[in-house]
C-alpha cells in the first residue's frame, strides 16, 4: 500500500504524500529514502488498540531484527530490515534508533498521515525539524505550529512524529499571541515540555515551537528551558521567512 499511494502522490507532481496513508506508512518511506542500502522494513508494534503491522520493500540477502523503542526509550515492539550484504547490515541499530526517535507513541504509527486529509506538507520546514532531531539526543519531540499563507487554520506542518495538518490548541494560539513561554513536566518527571514563539531571521513571531526534553539528573526547569531557547535560536537563524519555510512543493 505504502509505495502504491506514494506513486499516486507522485503522479500528481507532490514531493510527499498528500493523500491519507499512515504515519507509520510514511515513516518506513523516509527511512528508505535516507538509507539506500535498504531492501525492506517490517514493523511489529503494540499500541493501546491492539498490534500495529507495517511492511514496504522486497526482501533482501540479509535480515536483521531491532528492538524498537520510542523517543522516551519505552519499548513498544520491534523492526525487521533486509540489506542488500551483511556489511551494509552493520548499520541496523543505527537505523533503527533513528526511526524511534521519530516515534512519540506507538500509536502514531497507526494514525493518518497527513492527520487531516489533503493537508499541505512544508518539506523545508520537515528538513529543518529532521536535521534539529538528529542533532540534539536529549530532544524528545519537536513540532513547528504556524499558519501557512493563505490559509486561516495554525497547523503542524513539520515534527518528527507526524500529525500533520493537526489544528493549533489553545496553548499553541496564547504561546502566538501573547509570545508566551509555556511549561510543562510530564512522565513523572522525565521530560519537560517546552511550547515557544517560533522565530523568523528577523526576530518575527511566525508561529509556535513544541519542544520536549529528556530531564538530566539534578536538571531544574530553567536549564531544560534554556536548551529549548537554543534550539528555537537555531532554527530561526535557518528560516528566512515564513513564506519560504511553510512552502508547499
């Protein structure tokens, strides 16, 4: 099903699927994408709503099976990749770690993607959210709310968990409007969540920016929040406009 609706999305000249597959769907199709020597990917999850199966690719030479765990570590089944060789298989707990860290819950695997139908997708904004993730270890989920041009609706348009399309709440609009910093503890104090104004080059307020953290030992709140400022510092250094980063190609 995964390549089928990705041909379709193709056909009609889209860079990313726009049509409703899953995210899980879409996250085996970038994994495949970033790493060539790939022949196949099977996942086999639990989510609260039962098991969760996902497969693209034909078989390779060599199988290799994974844990799979999610952005917090909590295990939540496993991943089966086939290569090509067995040296090209050296880098299977790599990949497979990656594809957590794009994983909030198992239950994203399962959801639409895009969470609404025929919601634009921002490549640009999605690079800069995947390049930001594979930085900094310590960050749990990343999501950039704004509201493209021409449209009324704040929405996610880049994370690394999906949910796209996904309309703006009201921490996200009050973080907008009144440029507020927003806290939050959440895993019995193991992470920390971030919500702040996204920034432009210019220093203008584009949107909102949900951070979250794993908490250090011995970490206050304050420090987190300093690692969430930076990372937003980062990424407004790299948006030059809100035109160019919520693009649509």
């Amino acid at each position: 099903m995964t390549r089928t609706l990705l041909a379709a999305a193709a056909s009609l000249g889209l860079s990313a699927p726009a049509l409703a597959v899953t995210y899980g769907d879409t996250l085996i199709a970038q994994i495949e994408a970033r790493h060539k020597a790939l022949a196949s990917i099977t996942i086999e999850a639990v989510g609260k709503n039962g098991p969760i199966r996902l497969a693209a690719g034909k078989s390779g030479r060599v199988a290799v099976t994974q844990p799979l765990v999610d952005a917090m570590h909590n295990s939540i089944g496993s991943v089966r990749f086939t290569f090509r060789d067995a040296a090209q298989a050296l880098a299977a707990p790599a990949i497979a770690a990656e594809m957590g860290r794009r994983i909030y819950v198992a239950e994203n695997l399962s959801e639409a993607d895009p969470f609404e139908v025929g919601a634009a997708r921002a490549p640009f904004a999605q690079k800069l959210v995947d390049r930001t993730i594979d930085a900094n270890p310590d960050l749990v989920t990343l999501a950039m709310h704004v509201t493209p041009p021409g449209q009324a609706a704040n929405i996610i348009i880049a994370s690394n968990f999906g949910r796209i399309g996904k309309a703006a709440d009201q921490d996200d609009k009050h973080v907008i409007t009144d440029h507020a910093v927003l806290r939050e503890m959440t895993d019995r104090g193991k992470r920390l969540a971030v919500s702040l104004p996204l920034h432009d080059q210019a220093g203008a307020v584009i949107g909102s920016l949900s951070t979250s953290f794993s908490m250090r030992p011995g970490e206050d709140q304050s420090e987190a929040e300093a690692r969430a400022v930076a990372v937003r510092d980062a990424l407004a250094a790299a948006i030059p406009s809100l035109a160019i980063l919520a693009a649509w190609k």
